[in-house]
C-alpha cells in the first residue's frame, strides 16, 4: 500500500499520512509510468523541475526525501563485462555470476546488481549501469502553501546536477519519493 497512517507510529502530529510515489524518466525528461497511491500526476515543467499534483489536500507538510534508481540499458555480453564497473543481470545462460562478481551467497537471477571482479565467461548478458546525473533533489517554494490548495494541491520538485544547474534526469532512470504529511488540522506541540 503505497498510502497509509501509521496506526503504530508515535509522533506528536496527529493524523500522520505516507505517501510514496515514483517515475520513470525517459528522453528529454519526460515523465513516464508513474507509482503510488496518493498521487494523481506528475508533470514536468522545465529541465529536472517537476510538480507532483496529490489526490487530496493535506493541512501540512511535514517531510520528504527523493533518491534515483540508476539506469541499466545497455547489455553486455559475458566475456565482455568491464572489471569494477556495475551491472543488472539481463540473462543468466550458462555464465556464474558468482564467479563475476556477484556477492557470493546471493542467488544469481534477473534483476540481480553485481560489480564485476572479472570479465565473465559463458552465455549470460547483463545490463550496465550508469547513473542518473543528479546529485539531489529539492523541493521548491513553501509546500504548506502549495498542498492546501483545493483545485490543485501539489508541490514541485526540482533535479539539481553537482554543480547546483535543474538537469533532467538520464533518461532510464526512476526518481523515488516520498513525504509525510498531516491529515488533520489540530495543531501538535508548539505550532
């Protein structure tokens, strides 16, 4: 469940609300397959600059973090793997992954990331991976504006590179997120 109050969770906040979201990036920035309850979409507005639109209003935000899934597109073959370089497992074949890198006492399969110690040997393939381009992201303006507003509650989210530019994200890449918000408007503590 990608939404939920934590009925387990203490904080001094009532009505603690998570959601969690993600989105493929594809060429130019473009927003792909979106995840996550809790959200009704995700636009981009400018280079690295998105706005999450959220399916209700919420009284506060609280919290957030964001991190990127690396993308994996180009397959290698076994045989052809570049030592220290990192890698998804595409096809298994008759390669030992093991033997290539993969941590020993994890079981080789699809989907699997492994850093290669050698070239590799056999029949397998395996995508590697390079990165998203980002070096964090950063939520723009003042949130407890932005998601109380009823025709369009939201925030935006800006990509930003090592040198501090809004980049897109490469593209392949999956741009993870999630925040905390108050589903109430009794106040807690000192606010």
């Amino acid at each position: 469940m990608a939404r939920l109050k934590y009925q387990f969770l203490y904080s001094a906040q009532p009505m603690l609300t998570y959601i969690e979201g993600n989105f493929v990036v594809l060429g130019t920035g473009a927003v792909g397959t979106i995840k996550g309850a809790g959200i009704t979409s995700i636009t981009r507005l400018s280079p690295g600059t998105y706005q999450v639109v959220l399916s209700q209003v919420y009284p506060r935000y609280l919290a957030g973090a964001a991190g990127f899934v690396s993308p994996a597109t180009t397959s290698v073959a076994a045989g052809s793997f570049v030592v220290g370089d990192s890698y998804v497992i595409n096809a298994l074949g008759t390669t030992n992954f093991n033997a290539a890198g993969l941590n020993i006492g994890l079981v080789a399969a699809p989907g699997i990331p492994f850093v290669a110690t050698t070239v590799g040997a056999g029949t397998g393939s395996a995508f590697l991976v390079t990165n998203s381009g980002i070096s964090h992201v950063e939520v723009i303006g003042n949130t407890n504006l932005t998601i109380t507003q009823p025709g369009l509650p939201s925030l935006i989210m800006q990509c930003l590179n090592s040198a501090g530019a809004a980049t897109d994200p490469t593209a392949g890449s999956v741009l993870g997120f999630d925040m905390f918000v108050k589903n109430s408007t009794a106040k807690a503590g000192n606010e």
